[in-house]
C-alpha cells in the first residue's frame, strides 16, 4: 500500500512515497539527495527534490540529511492509493475472540436463567467458571452446578447488599492472601426453609435469600455452605475476576445485582482447563465466554470518563481550548486539546497520542513520539479545526516506563518496535482506546480523520461507533536510535 503525499514548504514543491510494511505500520525513508532515486519493495521508485537546509536539524544523532525535519512544518494533503483495511480480529470490539461465544449471547442466556461458563483471559489461569443470575437460581440448577463444580459455591454481591445483610469480610483487604485476593465474607446458610444447608434444594434457597431484597440479616446462620463475594464496583474494568464477570453479566440482563458462581473440575478432580471446558460447553450447549471479551463490551458501553475542567489556553503552536477528563476507574487525568469548533463533528482531525515521558517530555531521538506531537499539533492549528487527545498510562504501548527502559535496548538488535514487548513477556500492544473514545464522543466529534501510523488504534477506535473518513500518517525523522520505528 502507497500513499502520495503532498505538500509545500514556502515555494518549494515536495512529492514522496511512502509506504506501509507487512505488519501495515507506516514508516517514512531517509531523504535522498537532490535527483537521486530510493528504491522501495516491489521495485517502487520517487525521485525527490532537495528543499534546502531551511533549519538546523533538532536531533542530536539524525543519520539523515536536516532537510527531513522540515516534514515538522509541511500541511500534508494525503490521499490513499488503496484502500486501508480494517479487518483485525484481535482489535475489533464487537467480534469476540475466536472459539468463543459473542458477550450479548450470553447476556440472553444469563436472562434467561441459563449456565454461562466464563474463563479466565488467556494470559492467565484459562480455568472457567459456571455462572447463572442468583435471582434464577432453582433446585435442578445447583443440583447441575454442584454435579460439574468444585462443590464451593459461591454468590457475588454489591458492598451495599453486604453491609445490608450484615456479611463481613473474612479477612481485611490487606490480610487476604488468597491467590487473587478474593473478596470472601461470612458463609452463610438460610435459616428458614432448609436443613442441613448443603443439599442442592437447600443451597437454592440460601442463594435465593441472598439475592432478595426483602431479606434481613436474621434470615441467615453463620457459617454455613455458601460463600459470598464482595464485588468491586467498576466490575470487569477495575478487576478482572469472575466474582466481577458474573455481577456484571446479570446487571447487563436487566437483573438484580447478585450472581452465583462455581468453578468446573474435570472427571479426575482436577480444575478443567480450556480444552476440556471447551468440550463440556459443546456437550451441554452451553455458551463459552471470556472475560477479556467481557472488559472490551464494558468499555464501550459503559461511562469511563467524566469533565473536569477546561480552559483557553495559548500554546506554540496557537490557541487551543484544554479539556481535562478524569477516568471513573482510577481518577487518572487526560487532555483533549480542541482548536476551532466541532460543529456538527464531521470530518474533524484528530490525533489520539500516547504518553511518552521520554519522548514528549524530554524530547528523546530513541523514540519519535516527540516529533509526532509537535507535526500532529502544527497539522490541526493549519487546518483550523481538530482534536489532540493525550491519554495517560499509555507509556511503552501499555506496559509502562520502567519496562519501556529497559527495552531500549532491544531495538538495536534489529527488533520491530512491537519485539521489546514480545522479548520481556509482555503484551504486543496493551493500550485501551476507550477512554480517548469516550473523550471524543463527549466533544462531539462523530467522523474523523486519524492521525496515525497504527492500524491498531485505527480499529480500536472504530469500535467505539466513531466513523473513521480517512487515516493521516505521520512522517517523522528517522534518526540512528530510531531506525526500528
């Protein structure tokens, strides 16, 4: 896939190819000199024009001639040649990962009473899950339940309804050493209706008793065969647990609040792993879902951000109205910067840019996230109308700055930007657009032109119900700690 730009700096006209690599990033090459050719794949071929040394080159090491950093100041007018694809299962918000069941099939089945089995993301445990709605829950349930779990069933619930039911914890947060500090309370057993509390009828009705709202604290014994949960409130997205997973299925059914869940074992007592949960959903035409597909459906269509503040504020590059935004998850702090008026927010430039210490802060040549802002920012002032968005706890594509260190130096070895990652065990690419989608949705953009050299957040986006016009590329120097870009 090539792309023309074309641009013009003062009088001087400037035409270059570019192109985008198997893994479809967009890499810009060195300048050659005046009427010379740069050979591309496929036996391409651009002559460029010499545009003179309009300003000394501003990073220490460019391997390049200093003309290429007049790209900073070049209002680009790109048309794509081809069309860009947008087919990636991996980053598509409304396509559940292969093998499993879709997240609003198994909300139809939570509704209607029925088992889902949830697991695990597939970089974790992989061990799965029997959920139902506690308000569904019958005798032949748990007797299903018991049958294919571990016997230790649990009920998730909301602090409130805790604290109604006057169920404590077990142990305080900073006490519990269990293996994923799982929120247990006090096991309970109904007090009324029942016997001994552990046969299938009588967990029934313990779990029915949980989930009504008409229950008082004296309608239960202490301890007894039923364990409930304290829930976290932001579910999925503030914890990505089963406890978590089944308050929010049965919240996304339209019921109450309150889930029953208990882990599959397979024939020989061990815990069922994939494969097996795989072929015990296929047997008892169960719906199979994970959490990781769960976390992406919360994301984008829950609330994740909320306004703060803004403010008028001049810049280098012209006057800019700030927006800040502050996550409902974790209170951190990220900025819209908005030049002109949205309108009616359709075809508006935008760049959403990942935070980068090194780069954007302290203008490091290793990185050319630097570069990308001051062309991204200089673009959207010509232009006259667009949007900035700078997301915090991006840093290193998700994994954060002390990793991002010490992955410098893997690059010089010839690595793709995505292989530090992949070296030191870590997602290619852990970055979450929702709340940058969330922010532009609140501003009102609705079609947009993106500013960007990844696909990914190019799809990522797209999930979100914002219509993406066309994809502006970002070209940038390419120095000697860079290369690998």
């Amino acid at each position: 896939m090539l792309y023309l730009i074309r641009g013009n700096l003062t009088s001087i006209s400037l035409k270059v190819c570019f192109g985008s690599r198997f893994d479809g990033r967009a890499g810009a090459a060195p300048m050659p000199r005046e009427g010379s050719f740069q050979s591309f794949p496929n036996s391409s071929a651009i002559m460029a024009h010499n545009v003179g040394n309009e300003r000394e080159n501003e990073f220490a090491g460019n391997e390049v001639q200093a003309d290429m950093a007049a790209f900073g100041t070049l209002a680009a007018d790109i048309t794509p040649t081809t069309s860009f694809s947008t087919d990636s299962s991996e980053f598509d918000l409304d396509r559940p990962t292969e093998g499993f069941s879709s997240i609003p099939e198994a909300i139809e089945d939570i509704r209607q009473g029925k088992y889902v089995i949830v697991v695990d993301d597939e970089d974790k445990e992989n061990e799965g899950d029997l959920i139902m709605a506690a308000s569904m829950v019958t005798p032949e349930a748990m007797a299903f339940i018991v049958k294919h779990g571990t016997g230790i069933v649990c009920v998730s619930m909301k602090g409130e309804d805790l604290e109604r039911l006057q169920l404590p914890l077990m142990v305080s947060q900073k006490e519990n050493e269990e293996k994923r500090c799982t929120a247990f309370t006090v096991t309970v057993d109904a007090k009324h209706g029942t016997t001994n509390g552990v046969s299938a009828r009588d967990r029934a009705k313990t779990i029915s008793d949980l989930a009504s709202r008409e229950s008082k604290p004296e309608d239960f014994n202490r301890p007894g065969h039923i364990f409930p949960l304290k829930y976290r409130e932001g579910g999925v997205l503030t914890r990505t647990g089963h406890t978590e997973a089944s308050v929010d299925l049965a919240i996304l059914a339209g019921l109450d609040p309150v889930a029953v869940l208990c882990e599959i074992v397979d024939d020989d007592g061990s815990m069922a792993r994939l494969p097996k949960l795989r072929q015990f959903a296929q047997a008892e035409n169960l719906k199979i879902i994970s959490v990781a597909d769960l976390i992406r459906y919360k994301r984008k269509t829950y609330k994740l951000v909320e306004k703060a503040a803004d403010e008028l504020i001049p810049t280098k590059w012209g006057l800019f109205r700030v927006y800040c935004y502050r996550s409902v998850l974790d209170g951190i702090e990220h900025i819209a910067m908005v030049k002109g008026e949205i309108g009616d927010g359709q075809d508006i430039l935008v760049r959403v840019h990942s935070e980068c210490v090194t780069g954007n802060l302290f203008r490091s040549t290793t990185c050319n996230c630097g570069k990308k802002q001051e062309l991204a920012m200089q673009q959207i002032e010509a232009a006259g109308r667009g949007v900035f968005v700078y997301l915090r706890g991006h840093e290193g594509r998700g994994i954060g700055l002390g990793h991002k260190l010490h992955a410098y130096d893997l690059p010089n070895d010839e690595h793709d930007t995505a292989e530090p990652n992949k070296e030191l065990a870590s997602p290619v690419d852990s970055r979450e657009y929702g709340i940058g989608a969330q922010m532009l949705r609140d501003l009102g953009v609705r079609t947009m032109k993106l500013m960007t050299n990844n696909p990914a957040k190019y799809v990522g986006l797209k999930g979100y119900g914002l219509a993406i016009a066309g994809r502006v590329p970002l070209l940038t120097p390419i120095t000697r700690y860079n290369e690998g870009e």
